[in-house]
C-alpha cells in the first residue's frame, strides 16, 4: 500500500513526520483529528520527546493515511483547477 511507505518515511523521525505534515498545510491538531490520534503524541514526537515506537501500528497507519489522503486531495484540487483554467497539466 502507499501509506505504508509513507508511514516508514513519516516516522524516521520527528523532523520526518513534521516536514510531511507541514508540506500539506495540516496543523498537529488537524492531523491528530483526522488520524484519531491523541495531539498530545505527534506533538512530542516532533518536539523529539516521544519515540515513534510509542505508536501503535494502526496508529502509524492512520497518520500515514490521513497525510496521503491530504496529497491526493491537494494534488486533485491542482489538477482540476488546472484543467479548469484550460492549461494542459502534462
């Protein structure tokens, strides 16, 4: 699965799962919310207080899940808006 990938990217480090959440515009909040996870956790996993093995696996999943499906949305709205505005997205 792609999340799967993403998950062990994701939790390399704090840094990691920081850089990805922030590359989609999510706050800790919103990525917690989505991901049904405790804030409290990704904030001190990127603050370097919290190791990653501290996740469970389907916590790992669901964060990896909900920054994917953050990408694909954000990749659809380019692309729609692009082809809305008659360039060619190619």
């Amino acid at each position: 699965m792609e999340h799967e990938t993403l998950s062990a990217k994701v939790f390399d480090s704090g840094e990691a799962l920081r850089a990805h959440r922030q590359q989609v515009h999510l706050s800790q909040m919103k990525l917690a919310k989505r991901a049904n996870v405790q804030a409290w956790k990704i904030i001190r996993f990127e603050l370097g207080e919290l190791d990653a093995d501290r996740f469970t696996d389907p916590e790992r999943e669901r964060i990896a899940a909900a920054l994917q499906a953050e990408v694909n949305r954000l990749r659809n709205f380019t692309f729609g808006e692009t082809v809305a505005a008659g360039v060619d997205a190619a």
